[in-house]
C-alpha cells in the first residue's frame, strides 16, 4: 500500500507506517496548488494543516483514505471525498491539553500585558508603571463557546484557578452544565455579557463561521479578554477590531482567517498589532504531536487490516426511512448472494452490511440495511431460501 505524507510529521509515524509495510512517500513541502500533481497512485494520504482539494482528491485514482493528523477537517474537502467513497478520517482529542494549555498561556499574557513587556526590556524600556497594571484570573467569569474536549479541558484548568465558569454550546442544557460544575449561558451573547474572559472552542463548519460579530462583541464587558483558539473563521475580525479600539478589549489570538502556508508570509499585520498573537500552534507540542502521531497510525493499520479506518467523519450518521433486515444462516458459499440477487430485483438498495460469523463456523447472522422496506412477497421468497435460518425487520 503507498502512502503520501504532504505535511511535517513525527519520524516515529513514518517508521510506524513503514513497519506495517507501507512504502511511505514524504513531501511535507508540497503547496496545495500542486498537490493534485503528486498524488499519484497513492491509496492512502495524510495531512496536517495542508488543503486537500476538489482537484486533489480526484487525482488520486487509487486515493481511499485521507488520514488528517489533527482534529479539524475543515482543510480538506468532504464533500468531494464522498462523491468518490473516499474515506476521511482525523485523530479527535490528541490536542487537547496543547490546545487548552495555549488558551490559559493566552489569557495570562492578555491580563498581565507579557508580549508588550517583553518587547518594551528588549527596547531597553523600564515601564513597570505601565506594566504592573492588571485585572487578575482569580475570582474572574471565564466564559467559554463550546464544550467539547478542549473547552471543557480549559474549564478544568481554569477553575484551578479559582476563577468560576460560565459556558454555551448547542448540546448544553442547564442539567448538563450543573453535573459539569459549570454556570450556564443561553447563548454567546449571554457568555459574553457575563464573562471577564472568553474563550472560543467551536469547530468551523458553516453553522459556525462569522457566529462572533459586531452584536456578540458588543455584548462583551468594556476591557474584557477575548480568546479564540479554534478557527479564525468563527469570528468576524472587523469587529473585533473595532472592540479593542472602542472598549478597551484584550485579544489573545491563535488563529485567523486566510492562514498562510507554513513558511508564508502573514499579512494581517495591523491585526497582530493589536492583540497577543501566535501562528496556529495550539496544537504544536511534542506530545501533542506523538500522540496525534499514534493514532494517526491506528487509524491506517485499522484501514489496512478491515478496509474501513476508525474516526471517519463523512459517513452518513441519519437513517433514513429504510429498515435493517436481520438475517441468520448457515455459514454457506451463496447464502447472501442469492439474498442480494432478490432485493436487487426488487428495486431495494443495500446501505450498509455486516456478516458476523459464529464460533465454530457453523452459523452466521447478516445485518442489512436497505433504502426501502421490502415486499411482503420479497421477505417471504428470502426466508425460504436454502439455508436461511430466519429472517426479521
């Protein structure tokens, strides 16, 4: 099986990928744009932050898994992997403490003035008047958007702190909030009435993107701290702007919209003059990285044992208005096949299928899921199949 690895990643991940028998194609300097030209016949790929497009995915003839070494799959296009039954799968939850820990490190450096401090010594500047001027965490509202693994890690981490937790995500109810120990908000506007401090942890997705705007800044208490470590997309950055200039608002950024490549120029430059900055490298720890790298490689070593990889992300979740027929049989040559040649001329499409056979051999039971409930005739013909020991729907 050959894989391409279009990003920098761990060396361990490559041995890894070569013990299981891999021949392993590493070029971590490939752009996107000419990405499409080197996939070749590479049947597995894998990324870090790099865009997978359209164009890319359809160069890969042989392409059936796209492996993102991260948690966020808004980098690679799903829509066009699934058109071609191309598997993406990610690595959920391996970032989480790095994530979480940049988050605290950014509300310190935002209350405590630390990058302004640190360049105004450089500058040969004393300024401990300006300087030895903060609010303080302890006692604070942290207000977090999004309670997943990482906004409920900062949570953890900042109630060691001793500041108290209010937070909002679409799945929240006030029941869950108080089994968490966490205050609960009805909305971001409501966070960011409430809170000293705001932290953002939402995937980007199109139900997220431009969800901070002008109302939800102007929510935000005068001289407040505002966090964003998820994705520069979920915000509106004029806005925000316009906050710190209006309202005194403290901004700790480690993400933006139009990120660069790795080695690119950045050009949000007035931006980055206003706020506590960082190149998107929440993620960049070295454990972070082993660990996304451990299960980067679970993930292909699944894939090429089953032929169907952990952690997918664009298979259908809902069922639609078909039924699952539940098949017993002995564990005979043809059994499902003639099952299959019935609902195929019947008009009935298969979804999903799983055969588990027994211990011994001797048996098996067939889950099928089908786009429609089968005539009445149909389960009949199928039951009194040769072999067949039962069948339900």
């Amino acid at each position: 099986m050959k894989i391409l690895i279009a990003d920098k990643v761990s060396p361990k991940m490559v041995a890894g990928l070569q013990a299981l028998g891999a021949e392993v194609v590493s070029q971590p300097n490939v752009t996107a744009e000419a990405l499409p030209g080197v996939v070749g016949d590479a049947r597995v790929l894998i990324v870090r932050s790099k865009k997978v497009t359209a164009d890319a995915v359809a160069a890969g003839k042989q392409l059936s898994l796209i492996v993102r070494a991260g948690a966020g799959v808004n980098t690679i296009d799903l829509d066009a992997a699934s058109r071609r039954g191309t598997y993406v799968a990610n690595c959920p939850g391996k970032n989480t403490d790095a994530v979480a820990e940049l988050a605290i490190g950014l509300m310190i450096a935002c209350d405590r003035g630390i990058a302004d401090a640190t360049q105004a010594l450089r500058q040969g500047s004393w300024d401990k008047k300006r300087f030895g001027k903060s609010n303080g965490l302890k006692g604070r509202t942290l207000g977090i958007i999004g309670t997943g693994s990482i906004g409920m890690a900062v949570a953890r981490r900042a109630q060691a702190l001793d500041m108290r937790v209010v937070a909002w995500s679409r799945s929240l109810t006030p029941e869950k909030a108080e089994r968490l120990d966490l205050g609960y908000a009805a909305s971001p506007f409501e966070v960011a009435r409430l809170a000293d401090v705001v932290s953002v942890h939402v995937a980007a997705s199109a139900a997220t993107k431009g969800m901070l705007g002008a109302t939800f800044f102007e929510s935000m208490k005068p001289g407040a701290i505002f966090i964003n470590t998820a994705r520069g997309d979920v915000l509106d950055t004029a806005a925000l702007r316009k906050a710190i200039d209006e309202k005194g608002i403290k901004a700790g950024l480690d993400v933006f919209t139009n990120e660069p490549a790795a080695d690119g120029a950045f050009e949000q430059t007035d931006l980055a003059g206003r706020v506590v900055c960082t190149p998107h490298i929440g993620a960049s720890t070295e454990q972070a990285e082993e660990a996304i790298a451990e299960e980067a490689l679970r993930v292909v070593a699944v894939f090429m044992q089953t032929g169907v990889p952990p952690n997918a992300v664009n298979l259908r979740v809902e069922r639609g208005a078909g039924a699952t027929l539940v098949l017993r049989h002995y564990n005979r040559v043809g059994v499902l096949a003639k099952v299959l040649d019935v609902l195929r001329d019947e008009g009935v499409n298969i979804e999903d299928m799983q055969n588990l056979i027994f211990d011994k051999g001797e048996a098996a039971c067939c889950s099928i899921r089908v786009d429609k409930v089968p005539s009445a005739a149909v389960l009949d013909q199928i039951r009194q199949g040769q072999n067949v020991i039962e069948l339900t729907v």
